[in-house]
C-alpha cells in the first residue's frame, strides 16, 4: 500500500540531550496510527520535525513519497500539543486563517464548525471557550482543508469523560471517512480504542510497532487454580507451558504454540487435576506498554 | 505565496485586534494634532504678544511652504516609537500564543510569515505617509500667506524619506521582537537602543569616528536634518540627505535578511 509518511533514522539533539533517537516508521495509507509513550518521550518532538516547526539534527522523512514541502504541510492537518489560535478572534476567523493558508475554500469553515458541534458558537471569540470547545475547534481547524492526513496530539488531554468520549467517536468517524491519522498520545487505552497500528517511543527510541490487533495474539496467559497440591508440578511439566508464575494464591501459566486455556485443561484433567478457576488473561496493551517500558529499563 | 494573499491573511489577524486600532488611531490623531497645536500655540503667543510688540509669531514661517515639509516630517520621526509599539505587540502575541508555530504547520513557509509581517508594516508605513503628505498639504495651504503653485510641491521629498523612516524604524523593531520574544522587553530595548547607539557613536575613537554616521538609526535620522537652527539664521541642510537614503535602504535589507536567518534556523 501507499506510503504517507516514511521516516528515516530520524534524530533530535538538543544540545546533550537526545529527543529523538534514530527513529524511522512507516505510516501506509488508512492507519491510525498511534504514537504511545509517556509525556517526555519524544512524541510531540517528532511531530514537530515532520511539520518543519522544529530542526531535525539527521535523519530525514518523506511525506507521500516525497521530500518534505510546504505544499505538503497543506493536504495535512495538524495540532500540536495544545489548541493554538488567536484568543481575541472569533472560531470563524481563526479558520479562515487557516483556510486561507492552506488554499482551502473558505465554503469549508461552516460544515466543520457543524461537525465539530461548535456551529453555534461560530462568532464567539476562542478566548471564551471551554477546553472541550478549543480541542473540537482544532479537530474542526486540521478538518477544514479536507485534509489527507491528519495528526492529532494528546487529543483528549484535560477533557472531562464525556469530552474524552466526544472526541474519540469525532477520530474514529473521521478514521472511517478513510482518511489516515497519526495520534500521539501518553493514554494506552485511548490508542488500543482508537488505533490500528502504534509505535511505542521511550526518551526517543523506538521499542516497538505492530498491529493494535496482534496485542491479543501471541502469548497467552491463563489464571488456573484448584484443590491439588500437585498443581505447580504439572504445571511446570507441561510442554507448551512456558512460565510459570504465582499470584494471590493463582497460578499463571504462559502457553506457547497458540495453545489456549482448554488445551491446558485438558492437559490438567489427564493429569488427574480438577481446576476450580480457569480464566484467560486478557493482555491489554497498558500491561504490553508497561511490560515494554519495564524491559527496556533492564537493558 | 503572492504578497497581497500575504497581506490579505495578516490583515485577518489584525482586523478583531482593538489594541492595533486603538493606537493607530492615537498615531493618527498625533500626526494631524501636531500641526494643529503648533498653530494655537502660536496663536496664543500672538494673543498675548499684541499688546507690547510689533512681532507677529504668525508670520513665522515654520508652518508654511516650503518649510513646513521638513519641520514636520523632522517632528514625525520622533513618534516612530509609537507604532513600533504596535508592530512590537501584533508580532510578539504571534510568538506568545504559538501562533506562528500553527501558521507554519498549517502550510506557510517561514518567508512567508515574514513577508505578510513585512507586508503589514509597509502597508502602516504607507499610510501613515499618506496622511503626513495630506496633513502637512492641508496646513500649508491654509496658513501659508502668500505663495506660488510651485511652491507648494517644494520639499515634498521630506515624506518619502520620512517613509524610509518609518518603515525602517519598524523593521528594526520586527528584527528586535524576532530576537526577544517578549513584547515588554522588546519596548524596553528599543526605547534604550537609541540613546545607547548615540553614546556609542560619541565615544569612538578619533580615527573610527567617521563610522558614526553609518549606523542604523543614525544613518535614519541623517535623512532629515534638524531643521529649526534655521530660524536662528544658520546654515541647514534644507534637502534629503541621498547617500544616508542608499545607507538606510541598505541597513533595511540587512535588518530583513536578519530576520529571516532568525527565523530559518530556529524552532518554533
């Protein structure tokens, strides 16, 4: 599929500091995908040396194939950390600034303003806003020039749960419009509900990428528990039982060869074992981010 | 980008922003007020005058044509610092707010930011000429006694270096801002440049000395001599000063290139 954005060894120095360590992602056309990793680690870093806002000290990247252009920054649509606008101009005239520098026609602003429920509200200055109004007013800004990308970050930070919720039904309606969206964010469940792919950033450096789907693949882990003394013992003599760990007086067992929670029931009761407790883990990308976090802090 | 779309998106910005109004009107009012004022208080010497003098303080001609052309634009000059204010806060509020950040990720290129800046200052610039050129016509055809037409145009040249002036003096207070950020410090700075420049100069050593006039502000304000010694017979430079026209328009060209060396290599 069509690359939109490739990255290439991409670095950041900020003197002795290194911001951005040698990253390189692709982003085919139709992702969402998510930048996850704690506040610190580069992400907003990143997006601000993909939209010429801040020096890049090596690397380079290439937006549609291409070497980066103003032209480009154009059929993008983009906030950075916090909602910028002029506070003392109302939500119309801020976008038919932004319209205006992206060549986009100014017959855009309302159906966005509409979209973003902020129609109503259109004449009002931005300084008067809640937060919730200034973050659908800079989705309705990277929405106005009908843009092919979109790059979103830490959308929902600072909203209330409703807002949180708000937005996130705007992204995943405007991800179904098929337009591709890099969303950066420091909240796990927020990317797994939201995305399709992510990367995972750590003071700069890459530790992972894949599919938001293949989280629930791979490795298994099931709880079991019962009455038998032997249970540790079988357990271990289990050829596709990888580990085996003790928690609140539970074993977890982590299976191997896409062998599920049955087969080692099964197993158990050949063993002559009745489990009283058999649930399979269900691995949330929060304990896959943790765990990633956590190797990368023993290497 | 063409400069009138520039233009066109700067004016954007400014049109809901009162403070930019506010005080180009103040500006405005000060460049007609002045002549206005010079004509009372000359008036008033008259009115208590009569009695005990034969003189007629009317009959100074530091309101009529010729003269008036460069009395008045050499006065002018000195309220640059006013609308350097201005310019000073339209263009520090961009940094502060972080607009110029999303005004280039949202497709302009960092020259384009200059030139719309670079657009509104000339537009303020030309304007305020206009209504000196207008203000000063005004004047002169009331209060000059007697005069022929060619008169009238005689010294008009005092407007357009009164221009570059102007638009100077402003594009050193965007290089200033690009340089400070903060809106107070760069008022602080540009308030303080001038008589720091000044002292600087005074101080060169005798062989450097002929440097002083190549400065920038000083090459500015050698445009237009101080013309009212004239009134106490001595000799003036009654002309604009060409070769400190070229060194200005040349410091401007430096100031521009400044700004945008600023502005290319650093985060924004």
């Amino acid at each position: 599929m069509e690359s939109v954005l490739t990255i290439n060894n991409l670095t950041k120095k900020y003197g002795r500091l290194t911001a951005v360590n040698n990253l390189s992602l692709d982003v085919k056309r139709g992702d969402v995908f998510g930048i996850l990793g704690p506040n610190g680690s580069g992400k907003t870093t990143t997006l601000g040396i993909l939209l010429d806002v801040i020096k890049r000290t090596s690397g380079d990247f290439q937006w549609f194939d291409k070497p980066p252009t103003k032209e480009m920054r154009k059929r993008i649509g983009a906030i950075l950390e916090t909602p910028i606008f002029y506070p003392y101009l109302s939500a119309t005239k801020n976008l038919e600034i932004v319209a205006k520098i992206k060549g986009a026609p100014l017959s855009n602003i309302d159906p966005v303003l509409k979209k973003v429920e902020l129609y109503e509200r259109k004449d009002d200055k931005f300084r008067t806003f809640s937060l919730g109004m200034k973050q659908r007013l800079s989705i309705a800004s990277a929405l106005v020039c009908d843009p092919e990308v979109m790059i979103l970050d830490e959308p929902t930070n600072g909203l209330d749960p409703q807002g949180i919720a708000e937005i996130r039904e705007l992204i995943k309606g405007i991800a179904a419009d098929g337009k591709t969206i890099i969303l950066a964010s420091h909240l796990l469940d927020e990317v797994q509900k939201v995305c399709t792919h992510f990367a995972v950033l750590k003071k700069g450096n890459l530790l992972y990428t894949g599919l938001v789907d293949d989280i629930d693949k791979g490795i298994v882990n099931v709880e079991v528990a019962s009455e038998e003394t032997t249970l540790k013992e079988v357990l271990e003599s289990c050829p596709f039982v990888e580990k085996v760990k003790e928690e609140d007086g539970k074993y977890v067992a982590q299976l191997s060869d896409d062998k599920q929670a049955m087969d080692i029931n099964k197993y158990l009761f050949e063993h002559g074992i009745g489990v009283s407790h058999l649930l399979t883990q269900k691995k949330s990308l929060e304990k896959q981010f943790l765990e990633l976090l956590a190797e990368s802090e023993t290497v | 980008m063409n400069l009138i779309k520039l233009l066109k998106i700067d004016l954007i910005k400014l049109s809901n922003y009162r403070a930019f109004w506010v005080l180009n009107i103040l500006y405005g009012l000060l460049i007609v007020g002045i002549p206005a004022g010079v004509i009372e208080f000359l008036k008033w010497l008259d009115r208590i005058g009569e009695d005990f003098s034969e003189f007629n303080p009317m009959k100074i001609p530091v309101l009529h044509f010729p003269d008036i052309w460069q009395n008045t634009t050499y006065v002018y000059t000195w309220l640059k610092i006013f609308m350097a204010i201005i310019i000073v806060i339209s263009i520090s509020n961009e940094f502060s707010y972080k607009t110029v950040r999303q005004n280039i990720i949202d497709g302009f290129s960092r020259l384009d930011f200059l030139m719309s800046k670079l657009a509104t200052i000339f537009v303020m610039s030309f304007a305020s000429s206009l209504l000196v050129l207008i203000t000063c016509l005004l004047t002169g055809l009331i209060y000059t006694p007697e005069f022929e037409f060619g008169d009238v145009f005689n010294g008009v040249e005092f407007v357009g270096a009164y221009f570059i002036d102007l638009f100077g003096f402003l594009v050193f207070a965007f290089f200033m801002t690009v340089l400070m950020k903060r809106s107070a410090l760069t008022v602080f700075m540009l308030l303080i440049y001038r008589p720091v420049e000044l002292i600087f100069i005074s101080n060169l050593p005798r062989q450097l000395e002929f440097l002083g006039d190549y400065f920038p502000l000083q090459a500015m304000s050698n445009m237009i001599e101080v013309p009212f010694p004239r009134y106490a017979f001595q000799e003036i430079q009654d002309y604009v000063v060409m070769p400190f026209v070229g060194v200005s328009l040349l410091w401007i060209g430096i100031l521009i290139y400044g700004i945008y060396s600023k502005l290319k290599s650093s985060d924004l």
